[in-house]
C-alpha cells in the first residue's frame, strides 16, 4: 500500500511527460545527427569522385559528364561524403524531416532537386475512410531491430503514438497498412506476401529505414530483395538507418495530414 | 579423454582475445582425432567460443575456437582437410549441436551421430520452418505453431510448442527468416559495405560487433602481423569503445527490465523504464549522432570527429545521473512489490548444471550463478585498464534474469561515472596497415546479450578468406527452448523477454 502511494506521488510529481510536438515545437536532433543531406550539384567539382568512392553503400553515382546524385533511400548517413566533399556540395540540413511519398522524391542532384521532396497526405478517399484512426501490422522483413526498436519507442510515454490515433496491431487482418523494415530476406518473402495479402484493401505500404527502402548495407546481396517495393507497392519511405523516431512520427503525421 | 596420435601436436594453440597467429601455426588433427582432442578440452573445462569450416578446394577443414574462462586464454585448433562425414562432437558436448548443424549447411559435411541434424538458416525455397519438428505424440498432447510473424513490433522466428494442456512438453525454435547473408559478403574483403553490415549484424549490439570486427583487423595488421603482436587502437578510441559499449548495455537492459514490467502489467515500471531506455540511447546520440552508435567505431579506433570533450563527458554525466536515479526508483517498484516478484520466481528456471552443459553466455548465465563475462575472463581494450565487476544472481529463473540486468546497470553506470571523469590523452584512430597474409584473429567483446566472437582468417594476399560471427544468441535459444519445459505456455511471452534474444544476429 505504502508503495502504491509512492508510485502514484511520483506520477503526481512528473506530470504529463508527453512531448508537446507537433502542437508545440519538435523536440531537436541530437547534435551530431545532422539531420536530412542536401546536394548542390552545381557545386561540384570538375570530375570528382570524392563522394562516390566513400559511401559504403553506393547511395552516390556521378555518371560520366554529369553532376553528382544522391539517392537517400540507400543513405545510412554515416557522414562519409559530407566530409570528403571538397567544395561543400553535400550538407547536412540538421532537419529531421525526410519522408516522402515517391521513390524519385528521395533522388537529390538534379536542378531544382538539391533537396528532399517531402511526403503529402494520402488521397481524400482514403482519408475519408480512415477517419482519425490509422492500424498497422509490422513486418520486420530482415531488419536488424535498430527500425524496430525506433519503432516501438513511438508508443511510450514521451511520443505517445496513440493520441494520434495510429496504433500497430497483432493481425493483419485488423490493420489498414504495413509498415516494413528490413531489405526483405529471400526467407522473409513469402510470409511478407502472405501478411500483405490478408490485409483489407485498400491498404497502405511504410517502407521504414534503408534496408526497406533500397536494401540499405545489404544491396545487391543474393539473400536480400534490395526492399520492399520488390515486393509489394510502397506510398511512403522514410530514410535512415535507423531513422531517428522524430523522423519517423513526421513521416506517419504527415501521412495522414497533421503535418504539413 | 583421448590422446592425438603422437605425430600431432599435444595441444591446441594458446592465444589470448583480441591476438592473432599464423594459420600454419594452428595445429591440425585429422578430422576424428581432432574431434576428439577438441572433446578432451571442453572435458576440462573449456566452453566453444565457435566451431566453422574453413572451405580447401571441395574439402573442409573444421575450426575450434576454445575458451578457457579461469585461465584467461582462447585456444585454437584444426582438422585436416576432410569430406563429406565426421564423427559428431554434440552426443559428447551437447554445446555444439548448432555449430555442427551451420557446419553442415555451410559445407555439406555431415557429423555422424547427430541426433536432430536439420538447417539453421537456408530455406532449400520453401521457407526456413519447413521441414521436421519434434512431435510428442499422445491422446491429448497438441501442437501449437507461432510465426513468423509475431503480434508485436519485433523480428520474426518459427516457434513449434508441444503441449499436454497449458503445459509445455518441448518447444522447438526454428530460425533462419532474417538471413542476409552476412558471413559470406564479407569473403574477399574487407569491402567498403563490411563496416556498416557488421554494424547491423545485430542492429541494437552495433558497438559491441563494431568492437569485435574493428579489433580483430587492428591485430591483423600492425608491426609484426600474425605473430601475436598486431597494432592497436589508439588508447583514447579504446576507452571510448568502452564507454560506448556500456551505454548500449545499459539502454538494453533498461529496456528489457521494462518489457518484463509490461509484461506481468506492471505499468508503472513499464512506462519509466520505456522512457529511461530513450534517455541511454541519446547519450550515445550525443557521442555520435545516432542512438545505436552506428559509426562511432571504425577499424584502427573510432571516428575522428567525434571528440568527446570535457565539456560533452560533463553534459553526459549529467544527463547520466537523472537516468540512474529514475532507474532506481522504476527498479525499486519492481523487487519490492510482491506480486511481481511471485510472477518472476521460479518462472522459466534453467538449472547451473544444464546452463554449462548448452555453454549460455551473457545475463542468461549469470542468472544461473555461473561467472562467466568476457570483460572479466578475457579482457581486452580497455577492460584491460578497467574492470567491471561480474553480476550473478543464482536460481536461472525470470526473477534472476530480470535481476542481473539490475545489477549490471548500476556495475556500468559506476563504470561511466569512473571513466568520464579521466579519459586517456591521445589520438581517435590511427591508420590502419594491410592485414598479415595466412594468418586468423579471434576477437571477443562482452555485448550486453553476452559474448560477441569474431574471427577472420586471411588468405595470401591479406584479404578476408573466411569471416565467422558468433553472435551470443546463438548460444542462447537452446536455453530459452529448455526454460520453456513444463511452464504454462502463457509464460512464454515472459520467459522470452528474458532472454530477449537477437534473431538476426543468429541468421546473420
């Protein structure tokens, strides 16, 4: 009885620990995160290389004749390139918005693209249909459980994932969507479909981190799909590895419109 | 016990973790006597740190990496080239019925006398559960078949109870659905990806497989390679690898002790250790940027720009302390609440003598009273220089489990508030040199799911030849499948979020 008390006085004392965002302003990156890459490739230097040769999972291509690409989507953001470009064409934003709807939009380089194209809500239809609540199933498709962890810790006590309605349920059967980690492992495939198949239509697909997005450190490896959308239709990516939950919470809010 | 014959050498190379030697100077056995000589040592004492294959042509010869906890020392030896069978070590060591099982997919060399010989990982295309599950038969035993797919945010994994009732007979766990493909895309390398894969063989152990990867190429390389003398990093990255290891200790055991709270529906340390957990993973943050330190360490130290400062130790220890004392009073909760302690005593015990006999590794083992930690047993780094007390807690039940993880994180958070008040004065990372040719570093690193083993063997021109991993998990599901023995099968949830093992640091 005594330690009941205890408990509901500190309670008591600690108040609501739910973090004001996105009413309020979004709590910051850690320092040293850096948040979201921009590239001007207008600023880089004649034939250079620098970029390409230290990324450890070829998210950067500098073809021929032609201005350096980044595709955020494979980015595990090691800072590698930031730090051997010599002329400064590749930056970190410190923003910790980087979900976008597209896989193109995750493409950075060309004029007029230096910088993410952010993630819009889904269609009035669909919206319509969901009301003020979103469920969903995860499927950890090969993910390492740094996506899955930075998942779940969207449902405790300081993000609170459940005000917004969105919650992750047991079947698949009761969701209306999958959020994906993971490069989606030869073995993993067929229970992937098999979860994608026994969700209701008309479902939504979350590619989480760069393993589900491109195959992150596993690209091109024989045991891995290089992502989800090999294997099922994805509305939106969230890039990192893993994304920072901040990042993650954007990408969700602004799937269903309560960010902008 | 039996005796090599007398042309080969008496006793396995000694070497000590984080060393490394020649491939010639590992002795070799042919394949019978070696299985024998390799029984003799785990007769006296010695645990299986890892058991391979090493591919020669269409032939195969088998490795043993050996600890020898109370002398400090690994030893390693080989067979000679062989093919197609060998006599099985597991009917006498029980400990190396999955490693014989890897041998098997991997190479195709059959260990006769093998009692449940099936795949570890590879699906054969019809998925990595199918095939043969141990049945109990009778009137009212039934089965009942979990995953993939779990109800929760978390890896997938087959799990095939046999029950009478609510009472579990046996529980088989097959795992395999995460494999990438780790193992083998490192063969011919180090390539620019193995740094970033290594990070994520176990994507919330990323500081303690780093350590492992960047140690064992550090002693690789360096003045006198392959003779025991290999380079090093530099003191200031080895204590920073040792703080950061702890920092993943201590927000996985928070984690875990507020899984096991949410579990039992005991919220109120549920919600403070969920929160607490976050708090550890943003130290590391503060260190590198990213909550499960990817990046921080690199081959030949960590990277450069991540000073840690005395302004940054001085926030970090602040922030330290809220997290310490917040775990006190969520941890004080638990043990004085007697509901919870009932639901955790005598839930999912592993007795000492079984917990040996299946070499568990980590809190697992500790929780059965066994001291048995590599920072104490095989220190490396900075361990060297500074020691963390051994936490064990007798009874192997849930409550013990639950209770190592409490005495570890008051161990490393003394060990932080220790070393941020003195980091050594030198430089973050020193250039790596080429690696010695023919030659094979063991590294191990006290993860805090227990012990991480790395080993590479070069080929002639000092690139990767073979790269094994063995992730603490590996040891470990045995152990939760034999907890499970004779509990209601609504203790299963339970008595797996004590062990919280990795799925994909088994499938690598």
């Amino acid at each position: 009885m005594a330690e009941l008390i205890r408990i509901l006085q500190h309670r008591v004392r600690r108040g609501c620990e739910t973090m004001a965002y996105p009413d309020g302003p979004a709590p910051p990156l850690p320092e040293r995160h850096g948040g979201v890459l921009r590239l001007d490739a207008a600023k880089c230097a004649e034939g250079c290389d620098a970029c390409v040769t230290v990324c450890p999972t070829e998210a950067i291509a500098r073809p021929e004749g032609r201005p350096a690409a980044l595709d955020l989507g494979r980015c595990v953001f090691c800072s590698a390139c930031v730090g051997a470009c010599p002329t400064g064409a590749i930056t970190k934003s410190g923003d910790h918005r980087m979900a976008a709807r597209a896989r193109g939009d995750l493409l950075l380089g060309g004029p007029g693209e230096e910088e993410v194209r952010l993630a819009g809500e889904l269609g009035a239809t669909l919206r319509a249909l969901l009301g003020r609540s979103l469920r969903l199933r995860q499927v950890s498709a090969g993910g390492c459980n740094g996506c899955e962890a930075d998942t779940n810790v969207l449902g405790t006590i300081g993000w609170d994932l459940s005000r917004f309605g969105i919650q992750f349920v047991a079947s698949p059967r009761h969701a209306d969507g999958l959020l994906i980690t993971g490069p989606v492992t030869r073995n993993m495939r067929a229970a992937l479909e098999g979860a994608y198949t026994a969700v209701p239509d008309p479902k939504i697909v979350i590619a989480v981190g760069a393993c589900a997005i491109a195959g992150g450190p596993f690209v091109g490896l024989p045991q891995v799909s290089d992502g989800a959308e090999s294997v099922v239709p994805v509305d939106l990516f969230i890039p990192g590895c893993p994304p920072h939950p901040l990042t993650i919470l954007d990408g969700l809010l602004r799937l269903v419109g309560r960010v902008k | 016990m039996s005796t090599p014959r007398s042309d080969s050498p008496r006793r396995f190379a000694t070497i000590v973790n984080g060393a490394s030697l020649r491939w010639s100077d590992v002795p070799e056995w042919p394949v019978a006597a070696f299985v024998d000589a390799t029984a003799a040592e785990l007769d006296r004492g010695a645990r299986l740190c890892a058991w391979f294959g090493v591919s020669e042509g269409a032939a195969t010869r088998l490795v043993a990496v050996l600890a020898a906890d109370a002398e400090n020392t690994l030893s390693i030896g080989r067979s000679e080239p062989t093919s197609r069978a060998y006599p099985a070590l597991t009917p006498r060591h029980a400990q190396a019925h999955l490693f014989e099982r890897e041998v098997w997919e991997q190479h195709g060399l059959v260990p006769e006398g093998h009692p449940w010989l099936k795949p570890v990982r590879l699906d054969h295309g019809r998925g990595p559960a199918v095939g043969d599950f141990f049945r109990v038969e009778g009137h009212e035993v039934h089965e009942v078949a979990v995953g993939p797919v779990h109800a929760g945010i978390i890896e997938p994994g087959h799990f095939r109870f046999q029950c009478a009732g609510e009472e579990v007979l046996h529980l088989e766990i097959a795992l395999g659905y995460q494999h990438r493909g780790v193992e083998e895309s490192m063969a011919g390398g180090p390539g620019r990806a193995a740094l970033v894969r290594v990070e994520t063989i176990a994507g919330d152990s990323t500081i303690a497989h780093a350590t492992a990867y960047a140690s064992a190429l550090e002693s690789l390389s360096g003045p006198e390679p392959g003779a025991g003398e290999g380079a090093e990093a530099p003191m200031r990255a080895q204590w920073l690898r040792a703080v950061a290891l702890e920092l993943e200790r201590l927000a996985n055991h928070a984690g875990d002790l507020g899984a096991l709270a949410g579990d039992i529906a005991f919220l109120p340390s549920s919600a403070a250790f969920g929160k607490i957990r976050g708090d550890f993973l943003n130290l590391t943050a503060m260190i590198c940027g990213n909550r499960f330190g990817r990046g921080l360490v690199r081959p030949g130290g960590c990277r450069p720009d991540l000073e840690l400062d005395t302004s940054l130790a001085a926030a970090l220890l602040g922030r330290l302390r809220v997290a310490m004392a917040e775990s006190a009073e969520a941890a004080a909760w638990l043990w004085s609440d007697s509901s919870v302690r009932e639901r955790l005593e005598g839930t999912g015990a592993i007795s000492r003598e079984m917990a040996e006999e299946i070499g568990m590794v980590g809190p697992a083992v500790r929780a059965c009273g066994i001291v048995r930690d590599v920072r104490f047993d095989h220190p490396a780094g900075w361990h060297r220089f500074a020691q963390t007390p051994v936490s064990v807690w007798p009874g192997g039940d849930v409550l013990a489990r639950a209770r190592v993880r409490w005495l570890e994180i008051q161990r490393s958070g003394a060990f932080l508030e220790e070393q941020l008040a003195s980091p050594p004065e030198d430089e973050l990372i020193a250039p790596l040199g080429p690696l010695a040719p023919y030659s094979i570093a063991v590294s191990l690193v006290e993860g805090w799911r227990g012990e991480v083993c790395h080993a590479a063997l070069t080929d002639g021109a000092g690139l990767i030849r073979r790269y094994k991993i063995v992730d603490p998990s590996f040891h470990n599901w045995t152990g939760l499948a034999l907890a499970m023995r004779g509990q209601a099968i609504s203790d299963f949830p339970l008595c797996n979020k004590s062990f919280n093992l990795s799925y994909c640091g088994v499938d690598l």
